[in-house]
C-alpha cells in the first residue's frame, strides 16, 4: 500500500531507561504520521527501530494503518507513543489499550 509519511517526533531507550542495557547499547526510535490517500480512516502510525551496539545494527519496523479519521487523533496517540518510548512490538497491544480506554 502507498501512504505519505511524515517524521512526527523521535526518542532514545539507553541505559538510562533500564539497567538491563549496557553502557553503549541504544536503541533509537522514531514516529511517523502516514496517510493513505484512500479509506474512511486514512491515517495510521509507522515506527522505526534502530538498535545500536557492540558494532551491530539492527532495525526493526511496524506500519499500523486505518487508526484515525484526522490528523488531531493521530497527534494524540503519536504523543503518546512517543512519551511512552513505544517499541514496535508492543504497539498493537498499546493501540488495543487505548481503544478499551477509549483514548482514541
């Protein structure tokens, strides 16, 4: 599928965050508002994960589509996964949160 993306915000997960992280160990992530240029619910979310350390890179990422129908909605859960430094692989149980708790 095609979709526009747009850099939303980024954020660190280092050792600071968890002690379970070695000193040099990082892991980068950044938030994308996307839109498609189709559907009742064009926006959606794209994360991208960057691991660095012990001269290994690895990325991971998670495209979620169809969440909102404005761009105001979408704002709101970006706030929220940025804030909450949400990783790909919890995204969709963060999203299914957020819809039980009628966040979005």
């Amino acid at each position: 599928m095609s979709y526009l993306g747009k850099l939303y915000g980024k954020t660190v997960i280092d050792n600071s965050d968890s002690d379970e992280l070695a000193n040099d160990y990082k892991v980068e992530l950044e938030y994308y508002q996307i839109k498609k240029e189709t559907g009742s619910k064009p926006y959606g979310i794209k994360i991208v994960k960057t691991n660095v350390g012990n001269s290994v890179m690895n990325i991971e990422e998670k495209v979620i589509e169809d969440i909102c129908d404005n761009i105001e909605d979408t704002s709101k859960l970006l706030n929220i996964f940025v804030s909450g430094k949400v990783t790909p692989i919890i995204a969709d149980d963060v999203l299914d949160d957020l819809k039980k708790t009628q966040v979005i």
